[in-house]
DNA sequence: GGCTAATCGAGACGGTACGTCAAGTCTTGCT
DNA sequence: AGCAAGACTTGACGTACCGTCTCGATTAGCC
C-alpha cells in the first residue's frame, strides 16, 4: 500500500509534482530514524539525505511528526496471518512479527514518540489510527474467524459483544507485546510468546461467557 | 516517596541545595506538563514558574527527560491495592485506578514521550525502571499473593514459573490499558475493564498449566 | 565609502542577503554604542534594534567585536583635510576634526576596546588595520605633499625616510589626541593643539635632518 | 610600592584581613592576564589560582576592572629615568623602557581594555589616573627640569604654560608609543625612537616660543 | 512554440529554545 | 568578624532547528 501525502486540490496547470521525491524523502526518514532517532530527526537532514529542499518537505507534509507517520505506517503493512492450523499457533506467529517489527530501530523509536505528541495533536492522532491501527485490526479480525471456522470459538450471536472483544484482544497483544519489548526492555522470546497466547486463548472462553 | 534529583558526592562544605527549590521545581514541571504537554516544555519555562534559575535547574537534571521522569514517577506512588475479597475485584480496581491516573494530562503526555526517548537513551531507561516500573510491580505480586491465599490461585511450585508468569501479567495489564487508552483513545470504561479482568482470571488457569 | 561584512564566495543561487539588514544592523549597533557603550552592547540588542533575528547578525560578522570595527570604521572617512595655506593649519584643522570624532560617544567607547581585544586576535587586529588605520594615512600623505608643493618641506630624497616619517607623524598625531581625550581625559581644545601643532611643525625639521 | 585595594574603615573586631591574600590575588591576576588575556579573565580562575574565595576578591575590589587596574599599576613603576647627559638620550631611554614595558602581554591587553571600560565608568577613570598616569607624570617633570638644569632648555618663565608643556610631551610620547606598538602593530625599535626623540627636542623650541 | 503556472534547489529570514558561562550575591560551617 | 566552598539569580552567549520566504531555473500542459 501506499503512503500519501498531504492529498492537495488537484491542480490542473502547471509542474507536477515528482513522485521520485515523496519515496525518496520517506527512504531517507527511515533511514535517520534508523542512525538517529526520532528526537534527533531534522527535517533539514532528511531534505539533504533524500537530495531535496526542505520547501519540498513541507509542500507535502505539514511537520515531521506526520512525515514520520507516513514513512513507519508502510512497514506495519508487512505483518500478515498465515494459517497454521489453531488459534494459538496464529496467534504466537503474529505476536512474534509484530515484536521482530517492534525491534526494527526505526519503528521503535518512531512509534511511541509519535503517539505521545498525539495525545496533544488531534490531526496526528487520526493519521496514526487511519494510517496505522485501524488497519492492523484485519489481523484480529481475520484471526477470530478462522478460529471461529475450525470451531475453536462458538459462532457469533451478539455482534456488539464480539467488536469488543475484537477491540479487547487488539489492545492487549499489542499493548502487552509495546510494553515488554520498550518498557519493560524485556526479550519477546518464544516462552514468553507460549505464555501470552496461553493466557488469550484460555480466557477468551470466560470472555465469551460475558456474552 | 521522594523523588531524588541526580545524586551527588556529599560535599561537606559550601552553600547546601535548596531543599524546597528541587519541590518547587518538580510541581512547576507537572503544572506546564498539564498546561502544555512533553513537546512544549522548556526548562526555561519550568525554571520561571518555579521561580528559580535555569542553571538551578541543570545542576540537578541533565536533560528534561529526566526532569519529567522524576516529576512524574511520585503520581504512580498513589496506586494501591485494597484487599476487595476476589482476584477479579482487586484486578479491576487497580485497572481503574491506573486508568485514571493516564487520564490525568500530566502522566499522558509524559509517559510515552519519555519511553520513546528511553529507546535510544540506556540511563534514562535505567531511571524509568528504577523509578517507575519496577516500583509498580509490587501491585501485581501482592494480588497474586493473596489470591493464592484465598485460594483462588494455587500455590507456588517453581518460582521461575512464578516470576515468568507475574512478569507476563505486569506487561498486559499495563500494556493493554496504555494501549487502550492512548493508542485506540477508546474509554477504559467498567465494560471494558470487565472483559479484561475476566480475559486474566480465565486465563491464568491455562498459564498455570504450562509450570 | 560602504563598510562590508564578511565577504563570502559568491553563492549564485539562493535567496539573496537583505542589504537593508546590512545597513540597519550597523545603524543600530552605532545606536547601541552610544546608549550603552561597547560593553554592555550585546548581540541580541542590536538585533531586536536592527528588527532582525540574532542569526542574521552572525550568518555576516563573526562576533561583536568585528561588528563594532565596521560599525565605526565608516565614520573615520568623514575626515578630510581641505587645502588651508599653511601646514601648521592643515594640522590644526584634522587634528581638531579628529578629536571631534573621538568625543562621539559611539567611537569613543568603541574604538579602544576593539583595539584591546586585537591584542589578542590576529584577525581582527587586520580588520582594524585595513578599515580604519590605514585608510585614514591618506591625511598625513596629502598633508605632507601638499607643504612640500608650497615648499614648506624639502622635497623627498630618500623614499624609505620619508615613509618611516609619514609613519612617526601617523602615531604622533593619532596616539597623542587619543591619549589626551581618553587617558588624561582633558579637552582637545584650541591652545592644546596650537602647541601639538608647533611642536611637529618645529620638529620635522629635526626629523627631516637625520636622513 | 604597594598597589592599594578598596580602603575600609578601620574594623576593630574580627578576623583581620589576610595581608597574603592581598598579593597572591595580584599576582594570579597577572598570570591569568599573561595566560588568557583581559577579556577571558574570570574572577573565579582569579580567584582559583590565588587559593582564596571568590568572596575574598569582592571584599577588595568592587569589579574586575578595579581589580586588573592595581594588578597592573604596579608594573609601571619600574620606569625610572637615570641621567643619561642629553635630554634627547634620556627620552630614548624611557621611550624604550615603556615599549619594553607594553610588549609585556599583561600590560598589553590589559591597559587598553580598562581604558575602554574607563571611559563609561567614572570611579574607574579617576583609580586610573591616580593608580597610573599621575604617577608616571614625575618622568616628564623629571627629564624637563634636568634638561633645564643643564641649559638645553630656557629657565621657566609662565609657570602655567610649563605646566601645558609638560602635559603635551606626556600625551605625546604616552600616545605615540601606545599607538604604534597597539595600532600600528609596529615595533618600536632605535631607529623609530630616534626619530621620535629628535622631533620632540627640535620642537620644543617651537613650542617655547608661543609663551 | 510561446504562455502559464506550479514545481524544483538553494539558502536567507524571523523566531524560539537550547545548554553553557561568568558576574556578583548569599548561605553554611569552620577558624 | 574573615574565610573557603559552593549554591544562588541574572543575563548574555553562540548554536541548532523550526517553518516561511525569496530567488532564478525547470518542467509540464494548453493554446
């Protein structure tokens, strides 16, 4: 899929604007994000990696923070759920490429920082969930149906209850998966993987049992 | 608790640091976090409002990171774990207790702009463990602990397992309601927090089984 | 005569420097001199007075003190030494002009201090030499040929001699009207430079004699 | 002779002054003079090299200015003036001992400095004049009244007019050297004084005769 | 093939904050 | 009282980025 930039009134005369420059100026944000982090980020630095003025930034994105948006959001699309036959399987396979995602420097420093200057950034925050969350949610989705298709979960009777538990397991895989890999800066090995999806498929039936 | 600027050798001579200046300075940080959030704070604001000098202020801290983690870490001292007769209670009391406290503008803005930066910073990260996470962790063992005392948990065979499967329940708490709460931007409600205490409770059963 | 900021190797593409900056930032920082005198003249004064941002100031000078030389220097060329009829009246005229444009009050405060701190600084001690001490020799060369076309002095023999007089009378006249108004701080006035005057009129030719 | 600080009122009681501290702060003011210059002295590295407190200094010099002043004043008392038979020989030899004594890179940086400083700073001026210039006067008044003894100048007739011509040949001489050692940049070597000493002799004569 | 209009690189611009430094004052406990 | 030590307030320093602006020079599509 791919990132867009500011969308712009489509203007019929005069110089198109280059897309070699939007892919490039994104390759060089990952790549500062990578050798320097987000907080030393400039925007006058990425211009000159990606062989750019800054006016071509900012004629595209209105400040770095959602031109850091755009150049991550592509990546989280790499994460796809392969069908390995059970609930748990599926869901240990997901959990350990999205920690692997986590672990990519320029994602790890790029994504918190971004989601803390959108507790104060309404515009920022629409971007990281269009761009980002809401997109990943189709891995819930797509995980709790299959389960659903092989029997390992009864079949849907409230559909307000089964978004919420939808939206409940998005936040605590991602949440706990966020937290052990930069909070807690705690390795997301194997046994830690068997114990997480242990503890989701063990107390999703308790769940179900809310109704 | 106190919250301890950066120590220092213990100088036996000379003017003593102003006890109540390093107060004033910590209350000033919280009141512009709340005014302003993480991205807009200065030191030179913080040193005005604290009606102190700069330098004051860079004597004690050497960044603003490590300002905002020590003006922050004394708010997660008020989390406490009254003893409400079930596993599930006590779980979702301090759930909500947590999320109120993210609510607050202060812990908001500051938390996940100081664990970002704590990505590309290790001494900043040892003072967000040390300050912060590992103080909270007593929350988790102590409602475990008296859980096994209620019986509603069995108890203790190997204390690796233990250790392993506190840790596992530390990070989705934790992580599933910062998630919850800053990512999604979705109410950490009483139904949600329902679904979540009864996700843990049913599955800890299954964790347990792993040994 | 146009004082020049820091010349620099002809960029033949971005935007242009502002000449009215230029001119602004060296009119306020004569404005600043005479309020406040060199040493409380600060770069930031000058630049809110000049209404121009501080990096302006220094994307063309360096530091205050080369700001300074080429503030003043502009003010020495206002010394001019027209025709009187005799020598000893020449003299008296520039003399006087001289110490008129010391008891301003921009150069007075000015003009030492950057001389002190040259002492310590090649290069400025060159920005000095070339914008205001060896532009103003003219004076003593167009004196001494004039006197020497009404045949008040010989004409020259030994070129190298009459260099090395040139340069006597130079730091007489100069040296002797700055230590008066600024070390002994008495009045330059007409009786002080009558005898000044009679003095080297009298003397030359003592000087003239020795070859 | 003993350079003077701040002159207190006679305290009874109490701890006495440190008669050391006196001279150790002088001297660590020449060698910081000698090291960094005027304009990068501290009071602190002051203060550091003579193994006293800052509050030491204060308690005796109101200023960094005041300070260098008496650490330097000292210095030009070494210039005496032994009867050389001639009056132009006992110029040249003053004139080079006051060059010798301006090559000296405490001298050097530090008298035009506070000169500057002096010229916006009243109290400054006069510790100037009466720490520095009045004292140095006696040479002028010295080397006139032997010349006149020895018949090479006219018995005073106008006391005031002496008194003029005094105060010119110090302005002179103070200001040509000044000039050409700290301005020109030039050295002042024999065959300058030379010409410097016979222009004064053979115009002095000049200057006789105006009354 | 010239016109129009938006693009491009470059770099100067007005700002804001940075983290440091020195000046001169104040506070503590010791002599 | 004087003193050493060192924290204090104040205010300027010179630098780094921000996001905007002005240049002259390219490109396109449209007449």
């Amino acid at each position: 899929m791919c990132s867009r930039p500011t969308p712009r009134p489509a203007p019929r005369t005069g110089r198109p604007r280059s897309a070699e420059a939007d892919e490039a100026i994104l390759e060089a944000t990952r790549e500062v994000l990578v050798e320097l982090g987000w907080s030393k980020l400039t925007m006058g630095d990425v211009a000159g990696r990606a062989g750019v003025a800054k006016t071509t930034l900012y004629r595209r994105w209105a400040n770095k923070n959602e031109l850091v948006v755009d150049a991550v959001a592509v990546l989280f699309d790499e994460l796809e759920l392969p069908d390995l036959g059970s609930l748990q399987a599926d869901i240990e396979h997901v959990v350990l490429q999205f920690a692997a995602l986590l672990e990519r420097p320029e994602t790890k420093t790029a994504l918190m920082a971004v989601v803390a200057e959108s507790t104060r950034d309404v515009p920022l925050r629409e971007r990281i969930r269009a761009s980002i969350v809401e997109r990943q949610k189709r891995l819930v989705l797509d995980g709790r149906r299959r389960a659903q298709e092989r029997g390992e979960l009864p079949a849907d009777r409230d559909p307000v209850s089964v978004d919420a538990t939808d939206d409940l397991i998005f936040d605590v895989v991602a949440g706990a998966v966020v937290h052990r890999a930069l909070v807690s800066a705690e390795p997301v090995d194997t046994a830690w993987v068997n114990r997480l999806s242990a503890l989701l498929v063990g107390g999703l039936g308790a769940v179900a049992a809310l109704g």
